[in-house]
C-alpha cells in the first residue's frame, strides 16, 4: 500500500484474496468496475497509458495499471524477485520479471483517489518529460537484463 493516502483499506481483502489463483494481485485504477473518485493529472495519465502499453508489448501480461501501488504477493513469488530499482520504476522491475519467471499475474478494480494533485517527484521526476525517460531506461535496462538470464 502506498504511504500517501491513494489507497482504501476495505480493499486489502480483494487484494488478498486473488492470491488464491495468482502470484501477485495489482489494484488497478482503469479496470472497468474501478470507482472513479478523483482524476490523476493529465500527465501521469499519459505516461501511465504508455509505459504500461510498453509493459504489456514486452511481458503480454495484458496489466491496464503499470503504476498502482497496491498490490498482495505470494511470498514464495516475491523471493524469486531480483529487484534493485531504488526509486518509482520498481514496479517496472516486477511486471518484466513476473513476466519472465511466469509469475500469475491479476488485477482487481480499485478507487482513484488523489488527495494531493500538488505531490511532487524527487530526484528531477518532477518534469513529465524526465520522468518519462527515465521509466523508459528502466524498462530497456531489465528487458535487457532478463534476456540475458537462462
């Protein structure tokens, strides 16, 4: 869940419960059923819609959320996990290597809720553009990585 308050609680059980027939449950903001509440801005909209549109060209796991936080884990999934990204393109790290390690995937419907349309991104991901290339190189870097891996 992430810690700045776009999560309901009530949810966790849908979440944990799809780990019945999966590895990891993602909530998604965009599957038909997601209550709507409030709208992200129109540029983490756009970039969400591409990158994700990249994740899914490179793993087929068919994800409409590259980007939610909330998300449940099979432990035993989770360990076989490589990751090192130390920043937002973490969640680009799990979907190539869910992936690649033939992971089940699943999406359940969540909330959008954006209580704070000002937060900002550390490190220079303030400006769309940059935080675009940067989830870009993130994603060239582990496509490649885990083509390389037997």
């Amino acid at each position: 869940m992430d810690c700045d308050e776009q999560h309901e609680p009530h949810h966790i059980a849908e979440l944990l419960a799809g780990l019945e027939d999966a590895d990891i449950v993602s909530g998604s903001r965009y599957l038909p059923g997601s209550a709507r509440g409030q709208e992200a801005p129109a540029d983490r909209r756009r970039i969400n819609r591409e990158i994700t549109a990249q994740v899914n060209e490179l793993t087929h796991l068919g994800i409409s959320d590259a980007f939610c936080g909330f998300k449940a884990y099979r432990a035993a999934a989770l360990a076989r996990l490589d990751l090192d990204e130390p920043s937002y393109g973490l969640p680009l790290q799990v979907w190539i290597q869910a992936a690649r390690l033939g992971l089940r995937v699943r999406e359940v419907a969540i909330g959008r809720l954006y209580t704070n349309p000002d937060r900002r991104f550390p490190g220079g991901l303030d400006d769309p553009e940059a935080r675009l290339c940067y989830y870009r190189r993130v994603l060239a870097r582990e496509a490649v990585r885990w083509r390389r891996r037997p």
